[in-house]
C-alpha cells in the first residue's frame, strides 16, 4: 500500500512538472518579444489617443491564473478599445496566437487607464520571456 501510494505521488508530480514545463515552452519566444517592443514603440512614440480609454484591469501578478489565461484576458481588453483598434491589432492578433483560447473570464470591477496597462502587459510579457529562456538553457 505505501509503495503504491509513493508510486502515486511520483507520477502526480511528475506530471506537474511535465505540465508546468510545456506551458511555457508551448508560449512562443518569438511573439512575447514582439509583443514587448510594440508595447515599447507605443511608449518611445507620439501619444496614442486611446491611451485616456480606461480599460479592465488584469491582474498579471495573480498566481491563481495561468499565463494563457492571462494572455486571454489582456487580448480582451485591447480588443475592447474600439477607437484606435487599428494601432492595437498586431498586439491583440499576437496575444491571440500566444493563447489560443476562445473565451476567458475577465472581471470589469476595477479599472485603469490603458496608458497604465501597456506597460503593465510589457513587464508580464518580458518576465515570460526571460522565463522561457531561463527554462530553454536548462
């Protein structure tokens, strides 16, 4: 019975740790950096007017949540702004990619002004990004 029960306990966390190594080696590089320097043009560059749009808070430092779902929740928010969609479509089309998702849950509460959540979904974006790397040199 206790071996059984060991067997178990091994197979249970090998198979989290299979399933937290593939959801951030499934996130594609390529796109998180992408999304961090659009992000950073949107910053360097002229004010966008849609900046002054308050917009769903997302809450990227909740540990309950997975990236994807995180992800998903930001592509949301940006595709909710409807008056500069154009300048944001390259953002929210790579976020989408990156996700993968039909639906997420996104909660309307709490608001901010989008000019303080694209520097907030860039810092995420780059933390995944140096967390992939950080899991490919191993």
């Amino acid at each position: 019975m206790c071996r059984t029960l060991k067997a178990a306990l091994a197979l249970l966390c090998l198979a989290e740790l299979v399933a937290s190594r593939s959801l951030l080696t499934t996130l594609s590089p390529l796109k998180l950096s992408d999304i961090t320097h659009s992000i950073q043009q949107f910053n360097r560059g002229a004010q966008v007017p849609c900046n002054d749009t308050r917009v769903a808070q997302v809450v990227f430092t909740d540990r309950k949540l997975s990236e994807y779902e995180l992800l998903c929740q930001a592509a949301r928010v940006l595709a909710k702004v409807t008056h500069c969609k154009k300048d944001y479509e390259p953002l929210i089309t790579n976020l989408q990619s990156l996700h993968r998702k039909e639906s997420c849950s996104l909660s309307t509460d709490n608001e901010i002004y989008l000019r303080n959540f694209l520097p907030a979904l860039g810092n995420f974006t780059q933390a995944l990004y140096r967390r992939i790397s950080a899991t490919a040199a191993n």
